[in-house]
C-alpha cells in the first residue's frame, strides 16, 4: 500500500487507514464503522470527530456507494499489493440478540447455539456489538449459565482443531471477552453477590483456563466495588487468589491476581486474611522466580501493603530468601519498586528487628543508597537506628559515614 495513494475520501478520518466498513453519521461525514463506534460507545464522545457539531443522533448509516467504490479500487490495485476488501457482516440488533437468549432460556438444547452466536459475536470486536449484547441482557444470561455450573459438553472449535468444553466455562470465557462495562458490572457485584461466590468456586475446582478468566473477572469486578464489599471479602477468595498465583495459571491471570490483591488488602482485616491464606511465602518465591518488571512491581507493593502488618513482617522473616530477594530488588526492577522495596526494609528495621534479623540485614547488605532523597533518608533512618549493633564501617556507604553515630 505504501507504493500507491490512496485516494483521501477512502481514509476514514480517525483512523486515517482504508475503511472497510464505512458508515456516515448525522453531521454527513464517513468514518470507518469501527473507529466511530469506538469514539462513541467507548470514549463516549457526543460531537462529530471532523466538524466538532454536537450528534443528537448517533445513529449510523451504511455508506453502500462508498463501500462499492472502495472494493472496486481495491480489485483494481491488487497488484500493486492492495488487499481486496470483503463484504461487512450486517451490524446485529438487540432484537436478535434477546429472541436468541429467549430461545435458549426456555430450551435448553438451543443453549449451545445461543452461546456459539455470542462467541461469533464478541469475536467480530464491534463496539456496537457489546453495547447490543449489554443491553439484550445477554452478560445476565451468561451468568446464570456460570452460577448453574452448566456442565453440558459443548464442541468448540480452535485453532487446534475442535475440543469439548462445559457450557459454564464457554460462558465464562464470553463473559470475560465482551469487556463489560464498568456500570454493569457495579450492578453485578452490587445486586448478585452470590455471583462471585461460584467464581471464587471455579477459583477452587476449575481448570487452568477457567480459572485464569475467573481471576480477570473478579478483578474487573472488584475495581468497582464500594467500600463495604471490599471491607467483607471471605478469607477463601485470599486462598484461592494465592493458590492461583502459586499453580502459575498465566501470566495474564497473575498480574490480574496480583492487581486484585494490590485493591482489596488496604481494606479492614484483608491484609490478615492474605497473610492467613499464605500469601507472604508465595509473593517470595514469585519475586524469586521472576525478572518481568510488571510482575515484580506488583509483588513489592502487596508485600509492602502485607508488610505494614506484624503477621506479614513475621512471615517474610521466616522465609529464608525474603529479605536477601526484597534488597536484590532495589536499583533492579524500576524506581517504584526500588521505593517500595525500601519501604519493606525499613518496616522491617523499625517494627522487627530482632538480633538475628538485624545479622541477617547485615550479611545480605540491605542499606543501599542513591541519589533519590526519600530513599537516601530511609537508609539513614536505618543507620542511626541500630548503631550500635552494625558497628562495621565497611559496611556504610562513605557519604553516610557523617549521619552515622561515632
């Protein structure tokens, strides 16, 4: 494409690429079908992105002239390396999509049609799509499939052939990948608490898969969760969270597991019920087996946020590769984890430190310095506390030697 010019009237103004699906809206401008349904349903724009007027109708209208003189220069170019352009797949309706839920409500065995249609759905990435999927009450009808724990085989086809999947699992995988709004899962978490119940159940005795979108889901659903939900969270989503970050399930789901951990801990006793159910030792020995920047930052920051607590303190000391793992991050990782590695030290420095801890804090070398002034005031901190146990000058950085007590 980039050995012939494309005429501009076939570019669609946001994406400033071919379009392939173009649709005008009321203002009298084209765009490509997917970018406007972005910058509408998504960014949740109200003016044209061209003209700036304000759309009291957004509805959009198939541009058929244009989309035929588009795929006509395309045939025409294809030897200059354009790609011919397929028809588009006529946008689905609410309408559709509620008698289609309707059908598999009432028989169960158009069910495995019903969730096939979603699949091919949520596959096309329309931003229309999900909004039509939301509103067709179709996120509700792929929970009660996940609540029901459906176990009716499905065949499913992948790129690896066909395999057979339980109903419940396929529905928990749609769900994950419509990327339901944020409104609506508040009025999930908010009105069916029982939901996240069975996916705490699916955390327990799912397979690998299955538990990796159930780690993504409660974390999507806990960041819109109020304070009193957070505040109740059971200690058994603390133990299958860590069990999660313990088995690997993805890397994906660990990140999201972590995230999710990162949110509830500030909350009540949740940082007892992550220690309780193991979470400190598991932290460790990801941190220990890791060198992804993303994964460790958010290890450190739990294990600060469990740090802040006596029972989290008490279990990285019993580790016997936690303080020598949380002083190998500083000046490694990146600047946040460098601070929040710090932070742990010093915690431990101040609340924890017993002779044999402060030995231990000696041998591994955790006073580290650099030109960060919080950090650099923490090692101070650290110094003056507990002069008169490290009385080893070898072991201070000189330019600290004046903070140090004779």
């Amino acid at each position: 494409m980039d050995e012939i010019e494309v005429p501009t009237h076939f570019l669609c103004p946001i994406s400033l690429q071919l379009m392939r699906d173009p649709v005008t809206i009321s203002t009298g401008i084209s765009y490509d079908r997917d970018s406007i349904e972005k910058w509408l349903y998504s960014c949740k724009n109200k003016a044209c992105p061209v003209t700036k007027q304000a759309l009291h109708d957004s509805g959009l209208t198939p541009n058929h002239t244009l989309r035929r003189l588009i795929q006509t220069w395309c045939t025409l170019n294809v030897s200059h390396g354009i790609q011919i352009i397929p028809a588009p797949n006529p946008p689905i309706h609410n309408t559709q999509i509620a008698k289609l839920l309707n059908d598999a409500t009432k028989l169960p065995e158009t069910r495995f049609k019903c969730l096939a249609t979603l699949r091919s759905i949520t596959l096309e990435e329309g931003e229309r799509n999900r909004s039509c999927l939301e509103a067709s009450g179709a996120v509700e009808f792929l929970v009660s499939i996940i609540k029901r724990d459906d176990s009716t085989l499905l065949q499913a086809e992948n790129n690896k052939g066909s395999e057979f999947i339980k109903a419940s699992d396929e529905a928990l995988s749609i769900f994950y990948d419509i990327k339901v709004s944020r409104s609506c899962l508040r009025s999930i978490i908010s009105n069916d608490e029982v939901f996240v119940t069975y996916l705490v159940q699916v955390l327990e005795n799912g397979n690998h898969k299955s538990r990796a979108y159930a780690t993504m889901i409660l974390k999507d659903l806990f960041q819109v969760a109020d304070p009193t939900q957070l505040i109740n969270v059971k200690s058994e989503l603390f133990a299958q969270l860590v069990r999660a970050l313990s088995d690997d399930v993805s890397q994906q789901a660990t990140k999201a597991a972590l995230k999710l951990l990162v949110e509830l801990c500030p909350w009540g006793r949740n940082r007892i019920k992550a220690v309780e159910g193991g979470a400190v030792f598991v932290l460790i020995e990801l941190l220990l087996g890791t060198s992804e920047t993303r994964a460790s930052e958010l290890a450190l920051i739990v294990l600060g946020q469990l740090c802040g607590c006596a029972e989290g303190r008490a279990e990285l000391l019993k580790h016997g590769a936690g303080l020598a793992i949380v002083s190998k991050k500083i000046f490694r990782v990146s600047h946040g984890a460098s601070n929040m590695a710090v932070r742990i030290i010093s915690s431990i420095s101040k609340f924890s430190a017993t002779s044999r801890v402060l030995q231990e804090m000696l041998e591994v070398g955790v006073v580290k310095v650099d030109s960060n002034s919080k950090r650099k005031e923490r090692a101070r901190e650290m110094l003056k506390l507990h002069s008169r146990v490290w009385r080893n000058p070898a072991c201070i950085p000189c330019h600290l030697l004046s903070s140090y007590p004779s």
